[in-house]
C-alpha cells in the first residue's frame, strides 16, 4: 500500500486543496525557527540531517532551507498532492520521500533532529514515537510547532477578542473524532511512554524515549487578511475543507456574520486584525544506556 493511500480518510480528503492550503497556510517566523533549531541543537551546525515529518506542502521545509547552515534536508510526506506541491518548489538541498510518521524510509541513528511542523497530533501514538526515536542519532530531539489562530486554539482558550471568541466556538460545534491539535491529546503519549511512578518525571523508565517534562515556548503574532482571505484561510482547516452543499453554506454565512460584529478591527486598508501564536515544543531522545542504567526500582543504578 502506498504511503499516501495508507493515511486516514479525513486527512485525505482534508488536505486535498493542497495549492489552496500552501497559499492561505502561514508561514513560521524566523525567531521560532532559531529558537526550535536551538533547543534542538542544531542551530549553527553546518550540515546536520534533519527531517521535517509529514511536511506537507513545506512551509517549515522552506525555513530551512532559507538557512545558512546547509542542512541535509528530507522532507517526508504520506500524501500525493501535497508531495507535489512541495516538489515543485524545487527547495535547496532537500530531498522528498513519501513516508509515514510510522513507516520513514531512513536508517537507524541518521538523522540529528526530526521536527513536524503543524503535523504531529495526526500521528501522536507509540508505533510513531519508537519511529521517530529510531532514526535519531544519540544527541538528536523532537521538535515540533503549530501555528495556532484563536479560532481553532484549545478548548479553555481565551481568545484576545470577543468576535475571535465567537469564531472559537464555531470551530468547537464541529465534534469530530479525528485528532486535532486543540483536543490536546497529542501530549498523552508522552506520558504513556513512562510507568506510573512518583519518579516518573525525573528518571528515566525502561520504556522512556524522550525527556521530561516537555519542553515549551511560544511566539504571538498578528495577521491581516480581508474577510474573504480570512475564510480561505479557515477553510484550510481539514475539518472545515471537507465541507459541502447546505452545511459549507451555514457555516460561511455564521463565519461572515461575525466578521460583521462592531468589535472586530479593521485596520486603514479594510483588513481584518486577527491573532494567534506559535506553540513550540521539544524533547530529547534519550539513548539506550541512558535506559539501560536503570535499576527495576526506577532508581538511578549507581
């Protein structure tokens, strides 16, 4: 089965404008990159390997390749359009495969640091965590960001404004089973990978492959759009992509009904003032005889 035919059906059909979601998507500002490639430790490092995993259409893949060290680049992507677009841009030292977050065509200890970008609660599970911490050299880490609007943050989000609130909670009427990054869940593997003891967070068990607690940072930012960039902006959302006939119609009308609210900002030039931030989030592989040097208490075996 190909890689692309093996992704999930909603993530499929989601992602299947995928020239539209190059173009409305945004970017990843240059102080977030320097301060993930930092933690990660390869910030200055010329040549390190770094995979970005389930890359889509390469938006982190570009910030990368903007770069001054000359990373080895492989951009690896389960799903056929986007893969395309991403091919196309012809990016530096960057090499396309199709891969999943389970299944990624490299050797073992290749790789310096893997990084999904907007990606990593499609995949959030065991099966894909041993993968990643597979293809990991001993120092490398797991790094991973989401460019996240109010309207589609976490549930106890507190939007910056009131009309963003509304459009919060539009995002929420749609109670789909599928992961997303707002329901959080992402977090639980991390914890599933340690045994439920009191020295959980400051040793590492037998079955620990990355450190704890999380490591976390943010950015704000600001965006000005039209209304209407503005929905094709939400309309990049898989959930909200998928969407047809009466029910993409209703929930145009809702989305435009609150943009015509007399708290929303409209700046000199007719845009709409709209807010989020990057969350930023890494962890360190911890290699084997780190595991290993364990006694069966949970106690460091001195």
């Amino acid at each position: 089965m190909a890689p692309s035919e093996a992704i999930s059906e909603p993530a499929q059909s989601g992602f299947a404008k995928s020239a539209a979601y190059d173009q409305h998507r945004p970017a990843y500002t240059s102080t977030v990159v320097e301060v993930l490639l930092k933690n990660l430790g390869v910030s200055g490092k010329n040549g390190a390997v770094i995979v970005d995993l389930a890359a889509g259409t390469g938006k982190f893949t570009e910030a990368l390749a903007a770069r001054d060290e000359d990373f080895e680049i492989i951009a690896v992507e389960p799903h056929g359009d986007m893969r395309r677009v991403l091919d196309d841009k012809k990016l530096p030292n960057v090499t396309v495969k199709a891969g999943k977050a389970d299944s990624i065509p490299l050797d073992d200890g290749s790789v310096d640091a893997v990084i999904c970008a907007q990606s990593f609660h499609w995949f959030a599970n065991m099966a894909s965590l041993h993968e990643i911490r597979r293809i990991l050299q001993a120092h490398g880490g797991l790094g991973m960001c989401w460019n996240v609007d109010d309207y589609n943050a976490a549930r106890e989000h507190k939007a910056k404004t009131d009309w963003e609130a509304k459009m919060h909670e539009l995002t929420w009427t749609f109670g789909d089973e599928q992961p997303r990054y707002r329901h959080m869940k992402w977090r639980d593997v991390f914890e599933k990978q340690v045994k439920s003891t009191p020295m959980k967070l400051l040793t590492a068990g037998e079955d620990q492959l990355f450190s704890l607690p999380l490591a976390e940072d943010e950015e704000k930012f600001e965006v000005r759009l039209s209304k209407e960039k503005l929905w094709e902006r939400y309309n990049t959302l898989s959930h909200i992509a998928v969407l047809d006939g009466e029910k993409r119609e209703r929930t145009y009308n809702t989305f435009m009904d609150i943009l015509s609210g007399t708290d929303v900002e409209i700046d000199e030039n007719g845009n709409v003032v709209a807010h989020g931030r990057t969350h930023i989030v890494w962890a360190m592989k911890i290699p084997a005889e780190g595991r290993a040097g364990l006694a069966a208490d949970g106690e460091p075996d001195l």
